[in-house]
C-alpha cells in the first residue's frame, strides 16, 4: 500500500468533518432569523461607525520598527552570551568571539542613531489628529 | 608578501556596504541632506572602491583557478569568491558607480536623498553577496538584501502615483516568488539535508527514488524564485511596471545589476547544486522553454510599446531570455570543459555589455525626464539637434542593444549564440537571432526619432545636467570600449565558467 494514501487520508478527514458539522448543524437546527444576529459583533452593543477608514498615526510604525530590528538582536545576542565564557575558557581568541558581534551592534547602532537624528522616535503632534480627537470626545 | 586573512577576499561587497553606513552616519550629522554633493562623491566612491578591489582579485587571481589561489570559500562554506562572483562584483559596481553619478543630477532639490545612495548601496551589497552566496541559504538572504531597498527605491518619487503604484506591484510578486523560493529551498532540503551548493549535490546524486518527486519540485520552485530576480518569465509582470513608474535611474539599476544579480546566483545554484542527472528534472529543457518564451514574448511586447522607458523594460526582459540562452545550452558535459564554460562564460559577457549599454539607455531617459520633453517615442524627436552628444550616446545604446555589428552589443550576442550552436542548440541561437532583427525595429524607431523626426511643437531644454551626461557619456564610451577590449573580457569570463564547477 502506497503510504501517500494515508496522507489522502488524513486530509479527507480533515476537510470532511468539519464541513459534515456544518451540514449536519444546518439540517437539525430550528431557523429563528432575527436582525440582531446579522450585526457585526452580535454582542450586544450596536457598532457605531465602520471599522475602514480609521487610521493609525504612523509613528506607531516607527518606534515598532525599531523595536522588530532590537528584537531580533536580542534573539541573536542571547545564544552569544550563553556561549561566551565556555568559548573563551577552551581558547577561542577573544578578536573571533568579540569582534564580530561588536561589527553586528555597531551596525545596528549606527541605524539606530540615524533613526533617532531623522527624529524617528521624536513624537510630532499632527494638528488634525487632535482636532479629530476632540471633536471626538466632545 | 603581506598575507591577507581569508575575509579580505570579500572586499568589493565590504566596500558597498561600509558605503552605505558611512552615507548613514554623513546624514545622522547632516539630516538636511545640505551637502548632496558630498553625498554622491561618498557613494561613487564607495563604488570605485568595490570596483578596484574586484578588478585587482581578477586581475590577481585570487579565487581563481589558472595562476591564482583556487576559489576562497568562507564561513563553513556559506559563501565562495571565485572568478565568478569577482566578475559580477565589478559589473555590479560599475553599474551603482553610473547610476550613482546619474542620481547627483536627478535627486537635485529632492528630499531624502541621503536615503536614496544608501538604498542603493545596500541593494548593490546584496547583489555582490547574491554573487558569491555559496548555499541556499545565504542565496535567500543575499535575494531579499537586494529586494527590500529595491522595493523603497522604486517608490522614491513617493507622491508620483505611477511611482508608488508600481512599487507596490513589484513588492506583491516580489513576495509571492519569494515565497516560492523559500518553500522550494525547504523542499530541496528536505530531500537532501543540506542547504550547501555542494552537499546538495551529493545528495541528489545519492538520492534513492522515494524523493525525486519532491527534490524536482524544489528545483522547479528554486528557479521560479530566480526567475522573478531576473525578470524572466513566468515572474516578469513586475517589470514594465516597476521600470515604467521608477525613477529612472532606479530603473537602469534594477534592468541591469539586478538582473545581473539574479543571474549571477542563477548560474551558480544550477550548475553546482542540481545536477543534471539527478536532480529529477531536466532543468536544461526548463530553461530552453523559458529563454525561447522570454525573448520572444519580451521583443514582441516592446515593438508595440508607444513609451520610450516602457519599450526598454520589455526589451529588458527580451535580454533575460539571451541571457538565459547560457544556462539552456550549458551542455552538462565533463567538469571544467570548455564547452560548458564557453556558452556561460558569454551569457555572463552579454550581461557585462548589458550593464553598460542598458544603464545608459535608461540614463538617457533619465536626461529626457529631466528636460521633461515627454515619454513616447514622438516626444523625442528633434533631440538629435539638440542635445548632440547625449543623442549619439543614446544611438549607440539603442544599436549595440540590437546587437549590429560594430558595437559591443554584437560581439556578445555573436558568442552567446555561437556557443549555442557549439552546444548543439542552433535552434536557440536560431531563435535568438530573429528575435534580435525584430528588436532592430523598435530600438531604430527611437534613432529615427532622435535625428530624422521633425519635432512636433518648440521645446527648451533646461541647461545640461553634468552627471547626468557624464554618466551616459561613459556608458557609451564604455560600450564602445568593449569593442576592441572584448577578447580579454571574453577569456575571463569562459575561463571563470569552466571553472564554476569543479
């Protein structure tokens, strides 16, 4: 027996049932159409306004940007750490086990320092923002 | 003799990249950008440093095979410099250096222009790392080094719509074939167990039935990933579009390094990495089919283009399909042979003649933005009177990119289809050839515009952008160059190639 029909299987079961729990739900379940169960949320509260449109400010994006790029220095750093004393003790120089990672955070420094001259993280207040803010809550 | 550590080796892609973070730092003290010539001069610089530094290793014979050290592999074999990736660096260097010196003129009174060189700079390091990557791996990372600052350049004119529009076109199928790529590459090492051009290949060899099928998927996926990179089909829809709506510089800097990039790795992947026999595919039938539909399909939508930059990305993407000419007819024959390197070695040659005379064609387009005469084809006409110099520059582009003979676009195009014929192939060269005659039509329909069209109504051009005609001054002066200067350019080039797989 060939062992991709086992694969077929599996994917036959698992396209199969859930769509044989729909149909079964649709064919024994009483139809009580009500309007409040088409709204968006069906929560309760009545949705106010559409959620397309609304934008976010984008400096959000660049102090999250700045944040992914540290994030992953960590991840990278982390394993360097861990290894460093055991690497230095067993007689690795210290030019190939510092060198390059100061190479890696002097680049991303260097990214950083012009984000933060380019005023990156400096929050610019938009005129419009808040006039829409208050007129908002007024 | 001073000795230099193993690393030195990787000089033109440090260059690029020390580059950009020195353009970087100049703008953290300058944010203005008050200084633009300061920032072009570091860039052109940083190019020309790249430029010497791979220049000397050919001319040195470091990485390289006959007289010189053997190819220099790095970090556990993640990157190779041979002959190859050296002979790529100084094509992609020299493009960055015209398109550098092009952008003084073109970026005057823009924002962000510090941004824009350091863009290029890290784009251009990763077509040098793309160059010399050495497993699928750093391929990948090499790829998307080069994409990413492509993708923001392309949107520099970013409240032009065209440019922001075929940003984000290029950007979606850049993702989609990057995609592709990727679950390629995990399907290869799925079945072989390794990410190393090498390791792949023993493993492939070695490879007992059971995962051909999913080994010759990967393949098939690994070269749609390359595909897009190089503005072939079936990945090319990006191109018009993204040539079309960038600045044009961007443009002759994607249709000539970036491609070159693409094909860089290309060559490298498949011939080291997939053996013929093994890799459970014929790749060499894959690439016969789509360098035929390429460049047929590339040549016929440029003869009906009414836009100057719309009909140079088509015929771009007719040059991929020669290009691809080198990996179709690459015969698979004994290691090393000359046969195999011949027909490579001149696909690589095309792409260095490429580099100058496409840069140019795109920059002279970038001189007509700049004087704002319009975009079809009508709109240049009378230029010839007016603006002489740059016109003749643009009449040799348009003649060696049709491949007549006393330019360097002939010689090229000459040994690319001979060595298809060599190879057996002379139904590939056949088709190259009438490819080539219909392209004659639409690359004459701009000389004729240049010197016999009447203009149609009185146009002033804006002085003369010194960069800007530097620059396509020479590339022509480079194209032209490459006439007598062919046969050392050819000799390195085979002999690199024969020498990709040892």
């Amino acid at each position: 027996m060939n062992q991709w029909i086992a694969v077929g299987a599996l994917a036959l079961m698992g396209v199969g049932i859930p769509l044989g729990m729909i149909a079964v739900s649709s064919l024994i379940r009483p139809s009580v159409p009500e309007q409040g169960k088409s709204s968006t949320y069906e929560s309760g509260e009545i949705p106010t306004k559409s959620a397309i449109g609304i934008q976010f400010n984008i400096q959000y994006y660049m102090v999250a940007l700045l944040f992914v790029v540290f994030d992953i220095e960590t991840v990278l750093l982390f394993p360097w750490t861990v290894i460093y004393q055991p690497a230095l003790e067993s007689g690795v120089g210290l030019m190939t086990l510092l060198f390059p990672m100061l190479v890696f955070i002097g680049v991303l420094v260097i990214g950083l320092v012009w984000a933060w001259r380019q005023g990156a993280v400096k929050w610019a207040r938009s005129e419009a923002a808040t006039r829409r803010k208050t007129e908002h809550n007024s | 003799m001073v000795v230099y550590p193993d690393w030195a080796a990787l000089a033109p892609a440090l260059a690029l990249a020390v580059t950009g973070l020195v353009l970087l730092l100049i703008d953290s003290v300058d944010p203005d950008d008050s200084r633009p010539g300061l920032l072009a001069g570091t860039a052109v610089v940083g190019t020309l440093v790249s430029l010497g530094y791979a220049g000397w290793f050919l001319a040195s014979g470091t990485g390289q095979v006959d007289g010189g050290t053997g190819a220099i592999s790095l970090y556990r074999d993640a990157l190779v410099v041979d002959g190859m990736a050296l002979f790529f660096q100084a094509v992609f260097a020299v493009v960055t250096a015209l398109v550098c010196i092009a952008s003084y003129d073109y970026l005057k009174e823009r924002a962000y222009q510090a941004e824009f060189y350091s863009l290029v700079m890290f784009a251009a390091t990763g077509m040098a790392v793309m160059a010399t990557a050495n497993s699928l791996a750093t391929a990948f990372i090499a790829l998307e080094l080069a994409s990413l600052p492509s993708y923001a350049l392309v949107a520099f004119l970013k409240h032009n719509r065209g440019s922001v529009e075929a940003s984000l076109k290029y950007f979606l199928i850049g993702a989609l074939s990057s995609a592709v790529f990727a679950f390629g590459i995990s399907l290869v090492y799925a079945a072989t167990g390794s990410l190393l051009l090498a390791d792949v290949a023993s493993a492939l060899s070695a490879l007992d039935g059971g995962l051909t099928g999913v080994a010759a998927i990967g393949v098939l996926m690994v070269a749609g990933g390359f595909a897009f990179k190089t503005a072939s089909v079936p990945f090319h829809f990006w191109a018009p579009e993204a040539y079309e709506g960038a600045p044009a510089p961007i443009s002759a800097f994607l249709s000539s390094a970036s491609k070159a990039a693409g094909f860089a790795v290309l060559f490298r992947v498949f011939t080291t990495a997939f053996p013929l026999d093994a890799a459970g595919v014929d790749w060499m039938l894959l690439f016969q089919v789509l360098a035929v539909v390429t460049m047929t399909l590339g040549n016929f939508a440029a003869a009906t283009q009414e836009t100057v930059k719309r009909m140079l990305a088509y015929s771009s993407i007719g040059h991929a399909g020669y290009a691809l000419i080198g990996l179709a007819a690459w015969s698979g024959g004994a290691p090393g042979s000359v046969e195999n390197g011949a027909v490579l070695g001149a696909s690589m040659a095309h792409l260095l003649v490429y580099g100058f005379m496409n840069t140019g064609a795109f920059l002279f387009v970038a001189l007509a933005e700049q004087w704002d005469v319009g975009r079809t084809f009508e709109d240049y006409a009378g230029l010839g009177s007016r603006a002489p110099m740059a016109s003749v520059a643009m009449t040799v582009f348009m003649f060696s990119l049709a491949g007549v003979p006393p330019f360097g676009g002939f010689f090229s195009k000459l040994f690319l289809f001979a060595g298809a014929v060599d190879a057996g192939f002379w139904w590939l060269a056949a088709v190259g050839v009438v490819n080539s005659t219909l392209s004659l039509y639409y690359y004459s329909r701009v000389v004729k515009a240049l010197w016999v069209d009447d203009p149609v109504g009185e146009f002033e051009l804006g002085g003369t952008p010194t960069g800007l005609y530097v620059a396509v001054v020479f590339a022509a002066v480079g194209t032209l160059l490459l006439l007598p200067g062919f046969a050392p350019v050819i000799e390195t080039a085979q002999s690199v190639a024969a020498a990709l797989v040892p």
